[in-house]
C-alpha cells in the first residue's frame, strides 16, 4: 500500500517506488492515512474537520489536542515494532495525501522532524507530523494558490508519515521536475553542501 499515494501521500507513494526500482533510499517505513484517521475517530477529532469555518484560533487548539492525545495501542504498537527493526536515528516526514490534485507544489507547508531516536520519540514525532496538517500556514497557502476553501481543506487533504533513516550527508538537496516559480517543466536541482 506504500506504493499508493492515497494511502501513502506523495512523499511516500514516490520513495516506495524508488526503493522498489532499485534507488538508493534510505530504508523506512509508512505510516498510512489510514492510521491518522483512525487516531482522529479515536478521540472524537474527525467530527471537528467537518466544520465549515476555521481560525488560526481553532487549528492552534486541535493541534494542541493531537499532541496531547496518546496514540492507541493497536497503532503505536506497529508503530515501535516497525522502528525497533529500523533502529537508530530516523526522520519522521510528512507526506500530504491529495497534493498531487494541485497545480502548486506542497512542499515545505508540513513538518519533518529529523534525528528521532528511540520508540516513544518516534511515537511523538509522528504526532507531530499529524498535528501538522492543521496549520494557518498550509490551509492560506491552499486558499491562495488553489482557491480551496479552508472549509474543503480537511475534507480534500488527509496526511502519511515517512519514517525514514538519517543520512549523514555532504550534500543534500531537492529536485524539482517542474520550476516551483513558473510550474513549466523541466528538471531543477537545489543542493547545499
């Protein structure tokens, strides 16, 4: 199911298929929408979604109430189990699930939390990751590049997780298949030593 970006989103759908044709990606595993959604049904959160208008004020609090909600058992168990064969330091990504319906790329609108080590920072990390598909910043970003209302947000947009191994790397960067100013295709590559 990694492999499908409506379970994995597009970060994880994309990494799943590299992996599988044989890229050099860091081993990791997904953390799918499904599991998010079953969280937020867990402590009554998904009825919040349904609301038809937000503020900052209302986002800022459900962010506080998924990061103070525990992860059930029949999903953090998985969770740690997946990791405790991982092992090490990993990062925790984001991966929006409905970003590849947009014309504006999504990028950097959700969090990554780099060098999670240990199965209860994993565990607080993904929380992390999930609280951050309720923020100010991503739902003003959507009503001004994709003139979706803040109302459709939550309703069109569900969230993954990548749990990926940490890289030491000399050089990092991001490549683009089309130009993030203009949207014309073509191949970009942003690298930082």
């Amino acid at each position: 199911s990694a492999l499908q970006d409506t379970r994995a989103g597009g970060k994880g759908a994309s990494l799943a298929w590299l992996r599988r044709s044989d890229f050099n990606v860091p081993r990791g595993f997904v953390i799918t929408s499904a599991a998010f959604q079953d969280f937020l049904a867990d402590f009554g959160i998904e009825v919040l979604t349904q609301r038809a208008d937000w503020t900052q004020g209302d986002l800022e609090r459900i962010r506080e109430l998924l990061l103070a909600c525990r992860i059930p058992d029949r999903l953090s168990r998985p969770i740690q189990g997946t990791y405790r064969k991982l092992g090490g330091s990993v990062a925790a990504r984001s991966s929006m699930v409905g970003e590849d319906a947009c014309a504006a790329s999504c990028a950097g609108q959700l969090d990554t939390i780099l060098n999670v080590q240990g199965e209860r920072e994993v565990l607080d990390a993904v929380r992390r990751c999930w609280a951050s598909l309720f923020n100010w910043r991503l739902f003003t970003y959507l009503a001004e590049h994709e003139a979706i209302s803040p109302a459709s947000v939550l309703q069109r947009f569900s969230i993954a997780v990548v749990v990926q191994r940490m890289v030491d790397a000399k050089t990092a960067g991001v490549a683009f298949s089309a130009d993030p100013l203009t949207g014309q295709p073509c191949v970009l590559i942003e690298a930082a030593r």
